[in-house]
C-alpha cells in the first residue's frame, strides 16, 4: 500500500518496495498508479467546484455591498432607498442555489435590517363601509391600501456597521478560499509525486527486463 507522508508542512508520496526483484508485474504497478491518481483527482476536482461555489458566493456579496456603499454611512433614509438596498439583497439571494449557506446568511442579513431599521408594511385601518365586508374581503382590501414604512432609519454611523457586515461575510469566504487554494496546490505536488513515480517504476521494470533478456542472451 501507498502512504502520504508530511514533511515540513507539506505532503509526500511514498509507495510499496518499488525496487528491481520486488515481483510487482507491470499490470499491478499501473494500477497502483491509478489508484493514487483516481484519488487525488477526486479530490482536485471536489476542491475546484467549491473554489467556483465560492468565487459565485463572494460575487453575489459584492454586488449587493456595492449598493450599499452608494449610501454612504449615512445610509437610507427614506423607503425607497431602502428598497433598493432590499433589491439588491434580493438579487444576490436569487444567484446563489437552494442550499447554498451564503444564500441562507443573505436571507438572514434581509430579515435583520429590516427588524433594524423598522422597515415592513403598514395596514390601513377599516373604516365603515356602506356595505359589509367578508373576511377575505377585508384582507384583500388590507393588502391593497397597505403603504411599506421605514420607522427607525439609520442614524450617524448605522448604515456603516451595516454595510461591514456585508463586507465581512465576503472576506470569510475569501479567508477560506485562500486556505483551500494552499490545499489545492499541495494536492497538485501530490499528483506530480504521483506520475514522477509511474515514472520511476515503469523505468526500473524497463531496467529489470533489460537486464534479463542480457542474461538470456549471455
């Protein structure tokens, strides 16, 4: 069996007694070789789609943080602003997949400025009708007078720790991306270990028949 050692920090391949005499036919080196090589690029190919996964995740935040930053540190202070501070979170959320966490964090981050800021919609109050209203048509009518409100805008310095918390969730995933790329790149020096011993063993079985097909002749 093959074994992955660390040295220094970093990754090494070692594999079976490799040397001349050691009774490995040709078939059995390359599927050790093959072995080492499937698994390695199972791994590149897992740790490349989450580099993509987060590369689409840091986008979405950008473009959402970027609306954000329009408003300075003052921030919005009126609905509209504010909605489309809300659209642009919405958009974000919509370009990331069902599952995804950082689409899930967006979600989060919506639902508490809005409870922040005391944004949501306000119902009308009823008055008499000349006529009786069901309840369902009472909620219908509701629904359609109901004006959205921005009851506690941001104050001096608010829209600034929000807007960081945005800008936090991005360098998270940054942070994480960075050290999953130092694996990716170890992962690398491992495949290359990997075929420069396929190498290595596909010579020395080359050196073996040489030298008995000399024998034989001798």
């Amino acid at each position: 069996m093959s074994d992955v050692s660390n040295v220094n920090g970093g990754s090494s391949i070692t594999g079976p007694n490799l040397g001349i005499g050691a009774g490995l036919s040709a078939d059995t080196l390359l599927a050790y070789v093959q072995t080492q090589l499937g698994g390695l690029d199972g791994e590149l190919g897992a740790d490349m789609q989450q580099q993509e996964t987060q590369l689409n995740e840091r986008k979405a935040i950008e473009s959402a943080q970027s609306t954000f930053e329009q408003f300075g540190t003052k921030g919005p202070q009126n609905v509209q602003d504010f909605q489309s501070c809300l659209a642009a979170i919405d958009k974000s959320i919509a370009s990331l997949p069902e599952g995804d966490p950082t689409r899930a964090n967006l979600q989060d981050f919506r639902q508490s400025i809005c409870d922040k800021y005391g944004y949501g919609m306000q119902e009308p109050t009823i008055v008499v009708t000349p006529y009786a209203l069901s309840s369902q048509e009472e909620e219908a009518l509701r629904q359609q007078l109901a004006q959205p409100v921005l009851k506690n805008p941001p104050g001096d310095g608010d829209w600034q720790g929000t807007s960081d918390t945005l800008a936090n969730m991005g360098n998270d995933i940054k942070s994480n991306a960075d050290l999953q790329m130092i694996q990716i790149q170890d992962l690398v020096s491992q495949r290359q270990q990997a075929i420069q011993l396929a190498t290595g063993i596909l010579g020395k079985q080359e050196q073996t028949l040489e030298a008995e097909a000399k024998n034989i002749g001798g």
